[in-house]
C-alpha cells in the first residue's frame, strides 16, 4: 500500500531522514508555540488525512502527534507491515525531487516569488511572480523540474513564515502529452492552526 510518492511531514518520519530537521525553512527556524497542520494526502492508493500537531511542554521539549486517517483493506496492512503500514515516511518511495529540495532550502533561506534557482546539472526550481494562499497560509509556489526527467515535474509552495515549518502544497505531476500534465500524487494542507504557547 502506499507505494507511490507523498510527502513525509516530519512527525514519524524524523528517524527516516537525518535531514528532516531542514524540512522547508527549517523546524530549526521555528520560533516556538502549539502547531497544528491538517494535510490532504492523495495517491494512486487512496485520499488519506494527515495530521502533525506540536504541542509544548516545557522549554524546548513538545509532545508530538502525529495521525493517519485513510481506508485499507487488511490485505494492504498485511503486505505493508500491519503498524508501519501508516508511516509516511514510507510513501516516500520515488521522491526523486527530496534531496534537489533539501539542497535548496535546507540552509534555512526562504523562497522568493518570481526568481528561478539553479542546481548543478541544470535543475531549477522556478517561482510565480506572486504569492498564494493556501488555507490561509501565505507561500511561495514554483515548479521543481530536472533535465534528465522533462516528463516529470514538482509543484511545490512553501511558507516563508518560520511559524509554518513544512511545506504547504507537494504535488507531482507527469507529462501525459499534449502539453497537458497529469497529478500523480498530492498532498495540500488544508488546515492550519499556530498559538505562541
């Protein structure tokens, strides 16, 4: 089950990914308080709600929680482990994007409408000329394209508010011809919730 790509939001994922922490601006960059972000998962396996609270204790110490909502037959958490079925880390099975995103954002700089980054080997990460909204939240969305992959492409929108640690909006998408692209998997927040304590 979940074989195809989505995103890990770091909550379980954390000890998937050493880099994790870098996630977006960073959870490095967060300045503290109870977060909640609600995200629409959506793969060529099912819709799923994913939910990443934290929630602060003492200083410098949270309660994480961390919640998958979504419909499996027992079959499907029969091959996919039974508990670690849910982990979103395993849905991160061709995100052959991540590590093109860690080494643009993961030092922490935020994303700026209208300009285009480049990597080595000609991989760029081209921004709208204006911000979006979504679910309230102000971000930067661009598209992540490689040279060596033109059928594929990322679609990524990302907050430069350090109050909105992970990224708003991941959807990929493949070239299916005629200049028409179609979504391969998705996940979108669609709640957000930020108190200072």
């Amino acid at each position: 089950m979940a074989k195809g790509f989505v995103l890990v939001l770091l909550g379980v994922a954390i000890a998937g990914f050493p880099t994790a922490a870098q996630w977006a601006m960073g959870i490095t960059q967060f300045p503290g308080g109870h977060l909640t972000m609600v995200y629409k998962v959506t793969t060529d396996e099912g819709v799923y709600r994913y939910t990443l609270e934290l929630i602060p204790k003492e200083e410098g110490i949270y309660t994480v929680r961390t919640e998958v909502m979504g419909e499996a037959s027992l079959e499907e958490l029969e091959e996919a482990g039974l508990f670690f079925a849910w982990q979103p880390n395993l849905w991160l099975a061709n995100a052959w994007w991540l590590s093109f995103y860690f080494m643009l954002f993961g030092t922490g700089q935020p994303a700026e409408p209208g300009r285009t980054y480049v990597l080595f080997g000609g991989i760029t990460f081209e921004t709208e000329p204006d911000y979006v909204e979504i679910a309230g939240v102000r971000a930067v969305q661009g598209v992540l394209k490689a040279p060596d992959s033109p059928d594929q492409r990322v679609i990524i929108a990302i907050s430069p508010d350090p109050k909105v640690p992970y990224p708003v909006l991941i959807r990929q998408e493949e070239d299916v011809g005629g200049g028409r692209w179609e979504v391969v998997s998705e996940i979108v927040l669609v709640e957000y919730h930020y108190s200072p304590s």
